[in-house]
C-alpha cells in the first residue's frame, strides 16, 4: 500500500511539473529548442557511425560532413515547424517531413518522432469545441469535430510506409522500421490523449460556470426571502403591536375606577409595545437594505452592445490613454443575455488593462458574422506579467459569463506584444443597428 501511495504522488508531482511548463509562456518554445538540440546531436552521432563504416579508400571526413548535414536538415525540419505553426498545421507539416524522411532517406530522430507525437497532441487537446452555435444543434455545448480522424488519417502513411518497407527493412536490421510502427500506433492515441484532455477542461469549465450560477440563485432565492419576511413584519406583526398599544392606552384613559396599579400596568404594555415597535422598524430596515438594493438594480437598465460608446469613452477619460472601438460586419439584434455578457467582458478586459497596463492603449473590436458574435481586446502593455490578474478571477468570470451563454473566451499574452482576450459569443438574429 505504501509503494503504491508513493507511485501515486512521484506521478502526480511530475503531472504537475509538466502541466507548468506547458502552461508557461514560453514553455513550447523552450522544449521545442530542447527538440532540435537533440535531433543535431543525434544526426552527428549518427553520420559519424556512417563515416566510421565508409570504406577507407573513400574520404570519411566528406562523408561525414555531408551526412551531417542533411541529417540536421531532416532533424531540425522534423522539429522546429511545431513552435512556429497552429497545432493542426504543426501537425500535418511535422508529418510531411517525418514521412519524407523515412520514406527518402530511411532517417528519423527520436527528437523528431517525440515532436509528431506533441503536435498530434495540441492540435487534438485545441480542436474539440467550437463557440456560438452548433451545425444541427443547440448553441454551446461540448461537440468532438473532425480533428481525431484527421490524426487517424495521419498515422495511415505511417502504417504504409511500414508496410511497404518491411522487408527490406528487417532485411538491413534498420531501426526506423521499428520507429515507423511505433508512430503508426502512437498518433492516433495522441490525438485522442488531447481530445481528452481538452474535453477534461471543458469540463471544469462548465462545473464551476454552474456552480457560479447555482450560487446567484441562492442569493437572489435569500434575498426574496428577505423581502417576503419583510413584508410580513410590516403588514401583519407590526400592525398588531400598534394595536396593543393603541389598546392598552385607551383602556387606561377610558376605563372609570381605575386601580392606580392597573393603570400602571396598562401604561407600562402601552411602553412596550411601543418599544417593541422601534425594534421592529430597525430590523425591517436591516432585513430590506439588500432588497431595495436588488430592486433598484432591477428598475436601472441592462447595459448591452448599445452602450459600449459610452463605456469606451468612459475608460478613455479615466485613463488618458488611446482608446477605440472598431465594430465591423453587419450588426444584428442579439439575445440580451448575450449582449449583457458581452458588455461585461469588455468592461472587465478594460479594467485589467487600467491595473495592469496603466497608459496602455487599447483597441476594443466587435466583429458580426457567420452567425457569431466575436470579441477581441487587445492592449500593447506588458504581456507575459498579466497570464492570471487578479489571481485569476477576473478571466474566470469573463469565461464564465461567455460559457454562460454558449460562447468561449480565452486570454493570455499576445504573440505581438501586449495581453489579449478574445471571445466568441452567438450573435444569430436580425439586422439591426
């Protein structure tokens, strides 16, 4: 039991490692260097196994120089695509130059089939779901599009060139062969490994957004009860305490022979319900603050996409930096959830750039089009400093409010400089202004 405990935190403690360097900036790129370094050394290493089995009667030292070469070539084009490119296209380029590798020169590094295998990966963890609204179905929602069977695809070459080479392969004792069934195998459980993982966060997602909803509702169910006690006190125990003491004093002035004792007491209940009455009105104050405050917030207007003028120049005046709006497309009359969430990310994303980027200038762009509404604002501030403000609440309420009603967001530094958040939200409806 104890080996089995210690296995289980030796992997957790590693899983987590790994997720910090993949969530970090500059994570791919580093491992990507890390990649290439090894697929030169393992290219020198074996050009010079190459040069070392030329006969003597041949130069060995051109032999080696010339295998070097085209082995780093093939090393480095195996490699490096996967820190410049999108995951799906890092993906079906790194598979190109692996396949040309193999199938050309019987050449393929273990830093390049490692990079195969991390670029199946991302484009399978980034390519499961989609904002705004679903071919065929509801809007929002987790939907599986065809990126697994296009890594499916991808490792069928693989098992051909296998096929066709096999012979000739065990023939020579190559050891691609070997490498070639191993990627044939390994790229589909890839690609799956990310779909997976993507469909896990997707998941977190959507339990914390209902947990954040389930919470509002709470609240605003406390809240009502609040009121509805309220209203209770006033119309129905308070009006009977004032009867006690209009009662209590009337019997008193108008009772005749009165004992003098009597009298007391009935002046004394006159009193206390009178007091009674005073502590009645502090608490209906205490017990309708939150309702008056909910019911005022319910009589001032929903801000929405109308009103994003308004808050752009706002921010502008408060900031003194250059702020814009660029809307393009064709504006249609959205659901006002979606404008209201909409409004909302673009009010947080504006009060981070304040904090986070004082003097920054901004650019708020609203995009309509095929059937989505999209939202990008981008700042030219410090990026890489701003991955979680706020410790990350204000992006968790941004993604929660964009899931909310069927839509993404992500966030993060901007390849160009600055800190980026870009959503996309249903934008279906009629045109309007």
């Amino acid at each position: 039991m104890d080996s089995v405990s210690l296995t289980a935190d030796w992997h957790a403690r590693w899983a987590g490692r790994v997720e910090r360097i993949g969530a970090a900036r500059n994570g791919l790129a580093v491992a990507t260097a890390l990649l290439g370094l090894a697929a030169i050394i393992e290219a020198l290493a074996r050009a010079a196994v190459a040069a070392h089995a030329t006969p003597a009667a041949q130069n060995q030292a051109l032999v080696f120089l010339g295998l070097g070469l085209l082995y780093c070539v093939l090393g480095l084009a195996s490699t490096l695509p996967l820190a410049f490119l999108r995951p799906a296209p890092a993906a079906v380029v790194l598979s190109a130059a692996s396949l040309l590798s193999l199938g050309v020169f019987h050449f393929l590094t273990l830093a390049g089939a490692a990079a195969e295998l991390v670029a199946v990966y991302r484009s399978g963890r980034g390519g499961t779901r989609r904002g705004g609204t679903r071919r065929g179905g509801a809007a929002g929602g987790t939907r599986f599009d065809g990126l697994p069977y296009a890594a499916l695809g991808l490792s069928v070459p693989f098992l051909v060139l296998a096929l066709a080479t096999g012979a000739s392969a065990r023939a020579e004792g190559a050891d691609t062969w070997v490498l070639t069934v191993v990627l044939a195998a390994l790229v589909p459980a890839a690609a799956w490994a990310g779909v997976a993982r993507r469909s896990r966060t997707e998941a977190l997602l959507h339990t914390a957004a209902a947990e954040a909803i389930a919470g509002t509702l709470v609240e605003h169910t406390a809240r009502g009860e609040r009121a509805r006690i309220a209203r209770e006190l006033h119309d129905v125990v308070a009006h009977h305490i004032s009867m006690i003491a209009v009662q209590a004093e009337t019997a008193r002035l108008t009772t005749p022979g009165m004992p003098p004792a009597g009298a007391q007491r009935l002046s004394e209940i006159g009193d206390t319900a009178r007091a009674g009455l005073t502590e009645m009105r502090r608490l209906l104050g205490v017990l309708r603050e939150d309702a008056q405050a909910e019911m005022a917030a319910d009589r001032h207007p929903q801000p929405g996409l109308e009103q994003l003028p308004g808050l752009v120049d706002e921010a502008r005046e408060s900031s003194g930096a250059g702020y814009r709006l660029i809307i393009s497309g064709t504006p249609v009359t959205v659901d006002p959830g979606v404008g209201l969430a909409a409004y909302r990310i673009i009010q947080e994303a504006l009060t981070n750039a304040r904090r986070h980027a004082p003097g920054a200038a901004v650019d708020v762009a609203v995009r309509y089009g095929d059937g989505e509404l999209r939202l990008v604002i981008r700042d030219n501030g410090p990026g890489p400093q701003r991955a979680a403000p706020d410790g990350g609440h204000g992006l968790l309420g941004m993604r929660e409010r964009a899931v909310a009603v069927g839509g993404e967001l992500r966030a993060g530094a901007a390849t160009v400089g600055g800190f980026l958040v870009e959503a996309r939200l249903p934008g279906t409806g009629e045109p309007g202004g």
